[in-house]
C-alpha cells in the first residue's frame, strides 16, 4: 500500500513536494498501529519499498506507543 501511494506522489515534479506528500498522507490516513508497522519494517531493512517511500517514512516521528 506504502509503494501505491509513492507511485501516486511520484507525479510530483519536485522530488521533495513527493516526499512530504507520501509522508503526510501516511501521518494523517493511517492509524498508529499501521505506522507502526511500517516503521519497524523499515528498519528491518524495509524489503519491497520503494526508495521515495522509504525517504518518507524515514521523516515520519514515531507514533505513540501501543497503549
């Protein structure tokens, strides 16, 4: 799902712009267990996203933790 919305952003002529749009569309849209996820899967390694994408996430703060 992380890549569909990279892919949507990639239009973006400015790579930056693509960066922040998939960033925030990620902080806003998705719940905190879902950027969780993805965050952890990012820093194992972060296997099958795209680089823009990891870019994104890499900007992203942490959500809280799981109560």
């Amino acid at each position: 799902m992380a890549n569909d919305i990279g892919q949507f952003f990639a239009a973006e002529s400015v790579h930056s712009e693509a960066v922040a749009g998939i960033a925030s569309h990620i902080k806003r849209s998705w719940d905190p267990r879902m950027r969780r996820q993805i965050l952890t899967h990012l820093q194992q390694g972060g296997e099958g996203l795209d680089a823009v994408v990891r870019e994104a996430l890499a900007a992203l703060e942490p959500p809280p933790p799981a109560s």
